[in-house]
C-alpha cells in the first residue's frame, strides 16, 4: 500500500511517490518547515512531480533555496 498522504505522519525523511497528493496534510508539514510565507505555486509543484527521487526534506530545502531572497 502507497502512503496515504493525507493522513500518515510526514517527516523530512518521507519520500515523495508517484502518488503524491498537495495535501492539507503537506501544507500543515510545509508551513511548519518553511514558516508562513510558504505556498505552491506552479513551477515548484512541478519540480516535486519531475520523478526525481527526493524526500519531503529536499522539498523543504528547495523551497527555501528559492524563497531565500524574500526572507528579511
């Protein structure tokens, strides 16, 4: 059975599948990672879903390599 992104426990060891979901779950991971300033957009969900191996924490860390210039 594949993780069930909705509702199992998510760590920045958690893989990123083929069934990854932008669930309110990975919002509430996210936000706590990255601070309130996190948000989707576009190009970043398709860099998630480039079937590059990576884990919620290469999520994080790529997130705040592209928002670092609009950190105070």
């Amino acid at each position: 059975m594949d993780f069930d992104w909705h509702s199992d426990p998510i760590t920045r060891s958690t893989p990123v599948t083929a069934h990854y979901k932008n669930t309110q779950n990975v919002r509430r991971f996210m936000l706590e990672h990255c601070g309130a300033a996190f948000k989707f957009d576009r190009p970043f969900m398709a860099w998630i879903r480039d079937e590059t191996p990576k884990t919620l924490g290469d999520v994080v860390d790529e997130w705040q390599r592209r928002n670092e210039k609009a950190r105070p």
